[in-house]
C-alpha cells in the first residue's frame, strides 16, 4: 500500500473530534476520493497527510514510512493544492507554475514544456500571463491544481479542486486527474461533489462527523441499493413540501431538488404520484432512475451538503 | 549546487515577484520616512548641536529597522497568514528556514535604502562627519536581522494575526516615545533605564553609533545584547514555524 491510515483520530479544542478513528488505504496509481459532507474532517485529514496538522493519535504511513515523525518525507513524495486560494498575487499564472515545477525538482527544459501542455489542455492561455490577483476565483483554481500537477508527487493531493471552475473546464480538469494516474500518481481527492466523483474515482472513502461510513469502489457502495430506484423531483419555485407517501424511503432536499429511493416494487405508484404533482403545478419535473452513488451517499450520510432543510422537515403519510 | 541553496534562490524569485507590486511602494516609503526623519529632527530641536545631531541621525538605522520588522513585517505576515499563505509554502518540499531566509533578504533589501539614505543625508544636512567602521556591516546586518526575527517571532507566535496588528501599534509608540533613541539614555526615569537595559532597542542604536561615529558606546556590549535576541528570535521563529496544528 502506498498511502496507509490507521484509527487516525485529531481533537481540536479538546472535545471537536474533527477525525474519530479513520483507517483507510490506498493504492499506487489509483484516483481515491475522500468524500463527506462540509465540516466531516476530509480538510483536517489530508492536511495531517502532509504535516500541516498534528494528530492526537493514530498512524499515517507513507511507502511503509512514517510521515507523522517524518513530516518531510510526505512533503517530498505528496504534491498538494489546498483548499484556500494558493498565494500568488504577485505572480503571473505561468511564473507561478513554472516556479513550482522547479521548486518540485524539475529541470527547465522539463517544466516549461510540462507547465506550457497544461495551461493548453486546461484552455487558460489568456491568462497565462496575467498576474494572480487579477484572476477570477475558477482560474486561480485551476492555476493551483497546474501547480500540484506540473511536477507530480508519488501521491497528488487534491482538496476541492473543482470549487469555482465552469462546467467546461471542470471536464478539461477531471480528465487532466485521469491522466495523472494514467502516469503513476496516485490521486488523493477530497470532494463533496458526489456526481462528479463518481465519473472520476475508482475507489471512495465517504466520511462524515470524523468517521468512515463506506469504503470501496462506487458499485459496491451502491450493492447495498439494489432493487432500489431513485426518484427525483424538482419543485416549482416557492414549493414546499412537509408530507410525502410511504413509498418514499429516506427523502432528503437539497434547495429545489427531493430525492427519494423507492423499492422496484413500487415505481407504478411513484410514477403515478409524480405526474400528478406536475399537473397540480407543484413539481417542475421529475426523474426515475437507477440508485446512483449520490443515493447511495445520502443513505451514509442523511444530507447531501448544509444547505438542505433540516431532518424531519419531510414526514411521510 | 546544494538543494538548500538552490531553494533558497527560487524562494527568493518567488518572494521578489509576490512583493512585487508593494516592493517599489514600500521602499519609496522607507525613504521618505528616512528624509522626513533628518528634517524632522530640526523642527524638534531649532538649535541643534553637532553632537546631539550626530547622536540622533545614528539611531536613525535603529527606527528605520525596528519599524519595518517589529511593525511592518507583523502586519504583512499576518495578511499572508489569513490569506493561507503559510499553508500553501510548508506544503511545498523545502525547508521551512529557507523559505525564511529568502523572505528575509528581501525585507533587508527594503530596509537598506532608507537606513544608508537617512545617514548619508542626515550627516551632510546637520554637517557632521562620519567615522566609519568596517564593523558597521556586521553591526548593521545583525540589527537588521534581530529585528526580522523578532517580527516574525511577533506574527507567527500571536494567536490570531489581530492581535499581531494590536502588537505592533503599541510597538510603534514604545520604541518612538519610550526608548532611548532619540534621547540620551539619562533622560529616562530610573525603573525605565533598568528594562532597556535588557530590551535590545538601546543596544541596537548603540551598534550604529558605535560603528559610525566616534561616540563612546561599548560596542562588545551591545554585539552581545543584541546578538543574543537575535538568538532568541530565530529559536522562537523555528519552533513557531515547525508547530504542526
């Protein structure tokens, strides 16, 4: 194993228990993401990866070594982009890289080449020479993870790397990581974008209040929501619900969004609900599919992110 | 070329191009500072003597220093410390020294201008020689360290960077009002002769006057003094930097 964690447990203030016991482990070359909701310790776990933070207990080994005591070492073999904005104000997008690269090891010839074929599959020429405080919040972003990439580590950390990014680029991003893999990173991602996730991981971890709920590759995590369907409503702006039917197991809301899981058995009734609460003018549209990992995530966690309406808030008949 | 070296020569490309936009800014500040000083000076004292002229221009290095690393310094690190700066470079695979040293050769650069500046025109306006000592690199390189060092010391070890902030501004008026830099020690009251006689500020005006003039100061003293908190700043930088969360 190359990334190995043991019961790592990090108390803050003496009673936040930011990481309550997570062992995981993760392979050479493969993208391993670190899902939870905000606040469920994944900034705090990897940030004790690279020696930012200090365990209260537990075991983080790197290649069989210890980089709790050798904090240097994880320094050596991770490349990182953390969640805050990286420090380059001053900087153009491409001294910046290119700075990295070499502070990395890397030779000129090598960095230049490798910073130029980055910006150019990221598409962010126009900036390349901008400096970084002109930068918007999605280009910065992306700046910080060419600066993780441009001379990999062994293990490329990456914290929120979509955060801020348009739709198209965040396509351009997510195939730029398979690449890393593709040439003998291993990526460590820490997301709560679940659907994203999926499409991009081959295992997960998925956390949620310092705890580990669920390890393994998507599919597995969904084996549990067999002859289950998901169903999702959109609601007419201004909607909202208090009650829903039986059928519905576990519904959650995320803004306009309701997501349900429904038994296979039970897909006449929902279908037949769902339209007559379009009809009714109360739902914008509705979906039935297949249990995706989001399902799957909501089942672990109860919540997709903060901004849902508490628990409780939807009751069934 | 050894790793560190090279490091530290990147580290400082890094540095120079982050403080880019405020570098000219800062030292065109630093200078004006060090002119406003010389000619403020005799506006405080409309009959001023040769040897109190020499006096006060020599602890001129002293101010400049002090106001850069104990006030300046804080309140820039402090921003780069909300900002997630420090979070950013200890991440980075170089030791966390260098990146320390390389932001310190920069901040001497600015200090430099206006301490040569506020000397050189300050004996010219008030017509005074000055005695130079080959010593006065050392003794100036250390003032200008320790007070680095102690600057970090104050940014890094404060619990949140306002309370830095809060730090330096009672700084500023300690070393201005209270110190015995623009004043002859005797002035001061008994129980404030005693504290300065462990503080570094006296020793530091001390050095620059030791080794740019010919006032009688006992320079092996104030080497000792002020080379022993420089000591102390950079042990207390090291473990504030090194401090895992």
């Amino acid at each position: 194993m190359l990334l190995e964690i043991n019961n790592l447990v990090k108390v803050f203030n003496k009673n936040i228990r930011a990481n309550d016991g997570i062992s995981l482990k993760v392979d050479e070359g493969e993208v391993f993401g670190l899902l939870g909701p905000n606040g469920a310790g994944k900034t705090t776990l990897v940030n004790q990866i690279i020696g930012l933070a200090m365990p209260t207990s537990g075991s983080i080994t790197i290649n069989g070594i210890d980089v709790v005591s050798k904090p240097d070492y994880a320094r050596q073999t991770c490349s990182f982009q953390a969640q805050t904005q990286v420090p380059i104000a001053g900087l153009t997008a491409i001294q910046a890289i290119e700075l990295v690269g070499l502070i990395r090891g890397g030779d000129n010839i090598q960095v230049r080449e490798r910073s130029r074929q980055l910006i150019d599959s990221l598409e962010i020429g126009e900036w390349a020479n901008k400096m970084g405080a002109t930068l918007s919040g999605g280009v910065r972003r992306i700046v910080a993870f060419c600066m993780a990439a441009v001379i990999p580590g062994r293990i490329v950390i990456l914290d929120e790397p979509t955060n801020d990014i348009d739709p198209v680029r965040r396509r351009l991003l997510w195939h730029e990581i398979r690449s890393l893999a593709d040439t003998g990173s291993t990526v460590l991602l820490v997301t709560h974008n679940v659907l994203e996730a999926e499409r991009a991981v081959d295992r997960l971890t998925i956390i949620d209040k310092g705890k580990v709920v669920g390890t393994g590759t998507a599919a597995d995590l969904k084996d549990q929501d067999k002859n289950h369907m998901r169903l999702e409503l959109i609601l007419e702006p201004g909607m909202i619900f208090h009650k829903v039917p039986k059928f519905l197991e576990q519904t959650i809301t995320s803004k306009r969004r309701i997501i349900s899981r429904i038994n296979e058995k039970k897909v006449t009734n929902a279908l037949n609900w769902s339209q007559s609460l379009k009809e009714q003018g109360m739902i914008e549209e509705f979906f039935l599919g297949p249990t995706t990992l989001e399902d799957a995530y909501v089942r672990m966690v109860g919540r997709l992110d903060v901004l849902e309406m508490p628990d409780g808030d939807i009751k069934n008949d | 070329m050894t790793k560190a070296l090279r490091s530290y020569l990147l580290l400082l490309r890094w540095q120079a191009l982050s403080q880019k936009p405020l570098l000219p800014l800062n030292m065109a500040v630093q200078i004006m500072i060090a002119i406003g000083f010389v000619i403020g000076l005799s506006f405080f004292y409309p009959e001023i003597s040769e040897t109190t002229a020499k006096y006060l221009i020599t602890g001129a290095p002293t101010i400049i220093i002090l106001m850069i690393g104990l006030v300046l310094l804080p309140q820039i690190v402090g921003m780069a410390r909300k900002e997630g700066t420090f979070d950013y470079m200890w991440s980075l695979p170089i030791p966390r020294m260098v990146y320390i040293a390389a932001d310190a050769t920069i901040w001497i650069l600015v200090v430099l201008p206006g301490v040569i500046i506020a000397l050189a025109m300050g004996a010219a306006y008030y017509g005074f020689g000055l005695d130079i000592s080959l010593l006065v690199i050392p003794a100036l390189l250390l003032v200008a360290i320790s007070g680095i060092f102690l600057g970090y010391a104050i940014a890094h070890g404060a619990p949140k960077p306002e309370i830095a902030h809060l730090i330096t501004q009672i700084l500023v008026f300690v070393i201005m009002i209270f110190s015995p830099v623009m004043y002859p020690v005797e002035q001061l009251p008994d129980w404030l002769v005693k504290i300065h006689n462990f503080l570094p500020i006296k020793y530091m005006a001390d050095l620059s006057r030791g080794t740019l003039t010919d006032l009688d100061v006992n320079l092996g003293l104030a080497f000792i003094v002020v080379g022993a908190w420089c000591v102390a700043g950079f042990i207390i930088t090291y473990f504030l930097i090194r401090r895992r969360r």
